[in-house]
C-alpha cells in the first residue's frame, strides 16, 4: 500500500486539477510533443492510455550520459544495475538483477531484444547516444501493441532524422577509469534523399576494484557505422533506410570452477592448477543490421506502411581451462544427472571441505540421509574418488571450452492507419517474425522459432469530455503456443490538456530460447595433458520444453496535464500489477532447473513533473514508490521501493550550459545509490558555419557503496570527463 500521507497528497492534487486547468484552451496544446509507443497511433500526452516519459535531446544532452541505460535513471520506476562494467541491467519495478527479460526495445522499430537469451545488449548497442533524437518510454504492459516481451514496458529510441543533421561534427571524449570516446557525423543530401553517416568509437575500463580491492577486468571496446537515409519517392511516398554494423569486446575474468580445487600442493596436478593456467574468456561482439521503412500516405486520413528488417548477432568466446580429467568422464555425468547437487559434494570431497569431507564416515551418511543420494550410489561416489586419484601425481587436463552463440531475425510488417471518422481513429496490421540462435555449447545446435501477429487498436472520442481506447494483440509463437493481449482505457477530460485515466491490460512474456530449448555442455577441444574418458562435460543444463508464459494483469489510475502558460506537464501514476507462472531461474549451466512456479506483485505509485519555468531554465523531478511481493528471492533484488531523480538545466545568454542531476534509489540487490551529476559547457563561434563546444561532466557518488554487487566498485566517488566538439 502507499504510504497514507503520499496518498493524500495525490488525492488532493488530483481533486485540484480542475480550478487550476481552466486557463487551458485546445489551442494552446498544439506545441505539446506526441508519441506512438503506446498504441502506434500518434497522441498527445493527455491521451495515452497508460504512463508515457519523454527524453527529448535537450534532456539527454543535458544528462551528460555516454550510455542509454544511465539515461532510464530519468525514467520515475526504471532500475538500473550492473552485473559488470559492460553488463548493464534495465528494469521498470526491478525483479531479477542478473536478466532484464521483460520489456521491449526498438531503436526506430527494429527489436533489439535478443531471442537466444532474453536480454538485451545494452553495451554493444550500435547507436550513437549524439544520433538520438528522444527516447520514448511506455511505463507499464504494452504487449496489446508490440507483443510477447513487451510485458512490463518499451522503450522506443528514436534516431534524429538525417535532413535534420546535415553538416559535419566531430566530438572526441576523454575521461577517467580509461574513457576514451570518439563520435564524427557527416550529413549528405542527393536528388531526393537524405542521409547521415556516423562513425562511432567507444571505451572504457569498467568498474577499479572487486570485493578484495584487486584490480577489476571487465572493460570493454566497440567501434560502429550507422548509415541513415530519407527518400522522397513521390510526394505521398517515403522510405526510411537504415544499415549499421559494430565490433568490439567486453573483457571477463574466467568464471570456470575447477571441480578439483587444488588443496594439497605436495601432488603435482594441485600445484599446477593453483599457478592458474585457465585464461581470461574476453567476449567478441560483432553486429550487423539493415532496415527499410515504407510510408504511403494515401489520404490525409488514411496511411499505409511496410517495416522490415534483418539483423545478426554474433557473441564469441573461448577460454583455456584446467582441471581433473573426471570432468569429462561418463560417471561424473551419471551423478549429475541423479541430482545436480551431488558433483558440488564431490567437489567438497575432493577438497576436503571443512576438514571433515574427505572421511568416508561423514559423506557417506551425509549423501544418503541429507543430500537423498540413492544409496546404490555410492559406489559411484568411490569409482570417482579413485578415477581423481589416479591421475593427482600427474599434470591436469587442460582444454578449450566456448560459449560462442550467433542470433538472427528477419521481420515483416505491415500497418495500416485509418481516420475512420472524425471521432473515430484505428490502427491494425499483421507482423511475422523469424528468429534463430546458434550455438553447439548453449543449444547443441540451432534452435528456430516463428511469431506471427494481428493487431490493432480503437480510439473513440465520444465528446469532449470522454476517449476510449480498445487495443489487442493475437500471437501465435511456434515454441511457446497462441497468446491474446487486450487493453482497454477510458480518459476524462477536464480541460483539453488534462485527463485521468483508468486503464485494464493483459500481458505475456515468452519462455526465450535458452529457458525452454537449453541443451548447455560444453564439448572441449585442444585437450592436452591427462586423457580423458569421455568427449563431453559432466554438467547439463537442458531446458524443459514444456514452460509456459508468464502472464500479467495491470489496472492503472492516472492524470496528465499541462500547464500552457506556466510550462508545466505533470504526470501522475497508481498502479497494481501482478505477475505469475514467472520464470525467476538465472541462465546459467550448473544448478538450472527453470519452472513457472514464481509469482510477482507490484503495487505504488508513481510521478514525474517537468516545469519550463522560462526559455533559459528547466526543472524536473520523478519520484516513484514500489510496494513488492515476490516468491523467488531472485526477484526481490532489483526493487527499490523508493527511487527518484531531480535536476535542473539552465542555459546563461546562450553561451554557457549548466545541468544537475539528482538520481537515488533506496535499495538496489541491497546497496543504497545516490549521485550527484554536473555538467557544464560553452560554446565559441569560430565562423559563420562552424563552432566549438567544450563541456566537463562530473560524477559524485553521495553514498559509499559498491553499484549493485559487491564486485563493482571505483577508487574513489568521483568522476571527471571532458569532450571538445566541432560543427562545422
């Protein structure tokens, strides 16, 4: 429940809203943005049926951000941590920390959300944050509009149009913990065309120190062209076209666990494997994409459009590994199999933990009457023990293992938008998709999975006061079955620029690749050392098959308004969701055992005011309280139930630009977070044509805590960087 005093005082704002809009006038809400990330009919603010964030340029500019995941910060109930410096983790109410598998992300359209793994990409993204012209953000289920996976949201990144970035502009960023930022854009106009090309370097060093102060490795590097183009076919006909490609690579410690951890150095194979021959297992990223947009407007009330696309990802890694030669053996496999617990035992026995494991006596009772080991088994348990035993004189097996997965979508849609009459509008079209994920480690081959789509939504004016909205969504998804996504909304207008909002939607979430079709072994190669007996490792993760999707109800209580003569919008948000037949299980080879058997409720409230008091000055502020209930431990980690942001952007005779930001979040996987972020810039007239800008942002961490894990922690609270850049 909200807290009673946060419930009276939006009560009583709301009874207000009345006196205070009756100086609106329609007319005054024509410099009012519109979106179309909540029913792909263009709407002002006041008319989405839901909670709708804009992060226009000036917003964005003005954050100082270098990634898109530190802009959702802005966003009132976004969360956002970090599993490492290039693993990034965006979140609407939290949930799971380690995977952000339940909103949708389009940069122009195009899915970014991969298929194989359920997550999305965020570092290797290959969009320029320079190129962006807003974000905008749909807080709540959209699955009635963008389908499966839109189940707690969309983000929709829009490219600024080419015609509107003609010219040159170089930008170069330098900063500390090894920030080394490189941007140049280049406009081009022919015939009828319009086109960008941008050229984008990008690199840092991640998080300074792990939990123990040693030097942390998990920085990354990526380098990206975006080709971006507008042609007017005819006057009624235009064609949107876009093709990029990036390659890079994110660092990673090696995370392999040797089963026979070295423990007595008086036998050469422990000897060998605590000098640490296993390398590090970097991840080598490489993108490419190409996307057409086809517009027909066949009458002022009538639109007609065709978007495709393909894309291919590729996430390559391999690794040098070291260990006892049982890893590889069938018995080992075998007592996987019983139960995944029992290879961790033997890991106790084989290391001695405690001092006791080693002694027949205590594991054999241990196993049977603790663990539930069949006792027939234990013989097994003995054949093992032996098998290491046998080769602990001797050096270990040593061997290549990879994790490489390579995903590819082709998608079709079409859409057609239709003024029906003047009080009635509609959209409705049909999408089919095909996706692939390769990987003989994490699939034992291909996994293929087709999605078809019929969708459509009404907007009915029945007067001045009252606008309906019906949408739906009919899916049919080859792996996971046939899925309907409805929403309704009805909005009352006090003014013309100021509504409440009641909205009702469904929503789903498919199983992805890996929950339901996971056949994880590693299969080594480059074997030297200890032979071997078997040709595969002892640890399966395979998935179920049979998982179902996970299902949401929201209802949503809500106001938009705009203040016209004050420069006021304010948003306010109440909301109960509930999750179930969840899927909370981490993706990982050991221990993976995925059921629907999690249950999720988020309950609260939630605001977001931005007030341009003039043309010089900005003030904003969010604000967002979550009152969670969730069965799976995992899903507690990432929901803070207090969280916000203020700032303010001021610009001084239009030569200098100061910014700060306010961002906090009570608890995130358990640490506090508070920042403080400045930016300053100025700009010089060098011609008539040509300028330069040169701007410093500063970073000040208010609390001393490390940023979602233990692991990921800086020298010291303060970060400093500095970027020159030239227009010309």
């Amino acid at each position: 429940m909200l807290p009673k005093k946060s419930l009276v005082a939006v009560i009583s704002l709301t009874a207000s809203l009345p006196l205070m809009a009756l100086d609106d006038t329609l007319s005054e809400a024509m410099d009012l943005p519109t979106v179309l990330s909540a029913t792909r009919l263009k709407q002002a603010p006041a008319e989405v049926p839901g909670s709708m964030t804009i992060l226009n340029r000036q917003l964005i500019r003005a954050s100082g951000a270098r990634d898109i995941p530190e802009l959702m910060r802005l966003v009132p109930g976004m969360k956002v941590g970090y599993r490492n410096g290039h693993i990034a983790n965006v979140n609407y109410h939290g949930t799971n920390f380690n995977e952000a598998r339940r909103m949708q992300v389009l940069i122009d359209g195009r899915s970014v959300y991969r298929p194989g793994l359920a997550n999305v990409d965020w570092s290797d993204i290959p969009l320029a944050i320079e190129d962006i012209e807003r974000i905008e953000i749909m807080r709540g289920p959209n699955t009635a509009a963008f389908g499966a996976n839109a189940l707690m949201g969309v983000i929709n990144i829009i490219s600024t149009r080419p015609e509107l970035s003609q010219g040159s502009r170089v930008k170069i960023t330098r900063g500390q913990r090894g920030v080394d930022d490189f941007y140049a854009r280049q406009g081009i106009a022919f015939g009828n065309t319009y086109a960008r090309l941008s050229l984008i370097g990008k690199q840092d060093d991640g998080f300074e120190l792990d939990e123990d102060g040693n030097d942390y490795r998990d920085g990354r590097r990526l380098n990206a062209v975006n080709l971006l183009g507008n042609t007017d076919i005819s006057p009624t006909q235009t064609l949107s076209w876009q093709l990029g490609a990036k390659e890079g690579s994110n660092q990673r410690a090696n995370d392999y666990t040797e089963m026979a951890e070295p423990s007595d150095d008086s036998f050469l194979l422990d000897r060998l494997l605590a000098e640490e021959l296993s390398s590090d297992s970097d991840i080598r990223a490489r993108d490419y994409f190409i996307q057409l947009h086809w517009k027909n407007e066949l009458s002022p009330d009538h639109r007609l459009e065709v978007k495709t696309y393909a894309q291919h990802m590729e996430r390559l890694t391999e690794t040098r590994a070291c260990d006892s030669p049982i890893v590889f053996s069938p018995e080992m496999r075998e007592l996987y199999l019983v139960g995944n617990v029992f290879p961790r035992r033997m890991n106790y026995i084989l290391r001695n933990r405690s001092g006791i494991w080693a002694d027949p006596a205590y594991y054999r009772p241990t196993l049977v009457n603790r663990d539930g080991l069949p006792p027939e088994y234990l013989q097994l348990i003995e054949d093992i023990i032996d098998q290491h035993a046998a080769v602990r004189n001797g050096p270990p097996t040593c061997f290549n293992l990879n994790e490489n997965l390579r995903e590819t979508r082709f998608e079709v849609e079409l859409q057609n938008t239709v003024q029906i009459t003047s009080d009635l509008r509609s959209v409705f079209g049909v999408n089919l998709r095909h996706d692939q994920a390769s990987s003989q480690t994490l699939f034992g081959g291909r996994v293929n999975n087709t999605i078809g789509q019929l969708f459509g939504n009404l907007e009915y004016r029945i007067n001045q006061r009252w606008l309906l909205h019906a949408g739906a969504m009919a899916e049919e998804d080859q792996l996971s079955g046939f899925s309907f996504s409805p929403r309704l909304a009805a909005h009352y207008f006090m003014r013309p620029t100021h509504s409440l909002r009641a909205v009702y939607s469904e929503a789903v979430r498919s199983p992805d690749m890996y929950e339901n079709n996971a056949y994880w072994t590693y299969r080594p190669s480059n074997l030297e050392g200890a032979p071997t007996t078997g040709d595969t490792y002892y640890a399966l993760a395979e998935g179920p098959g049979d998982l179902k999707q996970e299902r949401m109800r929201s209802v949503e209580l809500g106001y938009n308004g705009h203040f016209h003569h004050s420069g006021l919008s304010i948003d306010i948000k109440l909301f109960y969701d509930e999750i179930r037949d969840m899927i909370s299980q981490p993706l990982q080879i050991v221990n993976f055992v995925p059921d629907n058997s999690s249950f999720a409720r988020f309950k609260g409230g939630e605001t977001q005011v931005d007030w341009q008091a003039n043309r010089n000055h900005r003030l904003r502020a969010t604000y967002a309280y979550v009152d969670f209930t969730a069965t799976n431990r995992l899903d507690q980690r990432l929901t803070s139930r207090h969280s916000g942001s203020a700032g303010w952007i001021a610009n001084w005779n239009n030569q200098l630009e100061t910014s700060v930001f306010y961002y906090g979040a009570q608890k995130l996987n358990e640490f506090r977070f508070e920042r403080l972020d400045a930016r300053i810039a100025t700009n010089f007239r060098l011609t008539r044509d040509s300028n330069l800008e040169l701007a410093m942002v500063w970073q000040h961490r208010l609390d001393d805590e490390p940023l979602t894990r233990d692991d990921n922690n800086f020298k010291n609270q303060n970060y400093y960087q500095l970027s020159a850049e030239l227009n010309f």
